[in-house]
C-alpha cells in the first residue's frame, strides 16, 4: 500500500481510537462509518481496522509500555490525542510489526504535528526513542 494512504488510515484510525474513547459505540460500526466518510482504499480501511482492534485488545500491554517510558505522566491524565498516538505506534513497533519501527515513529510524530498540541511531537518523540533505545540495548545483553 502506497505511503500516503497508509497515513491517511493511521489518521483514521487515530480518530476512531479518540472518538471510542468518549462514546461507547461497538468499534466496527465506527470504523466502518469513518472509513467510508474517509473514502478509503479497501486495503486502508483494513489497515485502520487492524491498528484500532490492535490497539483495543492490546490497551493494557500498550499502556504499560507508556506508563514505564513517561512515568512523570499517568496514562490516563495524557492527552488523549498524544494518549492513542503512541498507542498506535507502539502497537505498530511490538505487535503489528509490517513496517520498520523508524517508519511507525515517524508517522506517530506527523500525527503528533497534525493533530496534538505544540509539545505533542517533543512528547511522542522522547517517548518512543526511549522506548527504541530500550529495545536495541535488550537486543545487545541477549
């Protein structure tokens, strides 16, 4: 799938993420009604559906993660914008794994800039290159 319109699904699916977080809808129907309001590619709307039930059935490993690499901000006090972000990307970097962990924390960081507040790309950066840095120095004692 080409590069843009993975982007566009990951904008998609950050804003289903969001909108479940508020109303409590069954996530197909608002991933199917955002993904055709979107005007998205069979493959993109797959793409979208597989990050946001990812995301769903991962939420507790995920915030874990969060929690251990921001420990300065509880999960649930984080914007819920930067909140679903790095969920999304750290999905992407343990579980969903199709594409290199730069590229998912790349695409966290656009997000970050198109959607977040003035420090949300500093924010999930420092976030997720920790998380990297983890990741790489486990890999080198194993």
């Amino acid at each position: 799938m080409p590069k843009g319109l993975r982007h566009r699904a990951r904008i998609a699916a950050l804003q289903i993420l969001f909108e479940l977080e508020f109303v409590a809808k069954p996530p197909k129907n608002v991933v199917e009604r955002t993904t055709q309001q979107k005007e998205l590619s069979e493959s993109a709307s797959q793409f979208a559906e597989d990050i946001v039930t990812g995301v769903i059935a991962n939420k507790e490993f995920l915030d874990s993660i969060i929690g251990k690499f921001a420990p300065a901000f509880p999960v649930s006090m984080l914007a819920p914008t930067d909140r679903n972000i790095l969920r999304m990307a750290l999905y992407e970097i343990y579980l969903y794994k199709t594409v290199p962990p730069k590229v998912a924390i790349n695409e966290a960081i656009e997000l970050a800039k198109e959607f977040g507040s003035e420090t949300s790309p500093k924010f999930v950066n420092g976030v997720l290159g920790s998380v990297m840095n983890n990741i790489s120095q486990s890999n080198k004692t194993d």
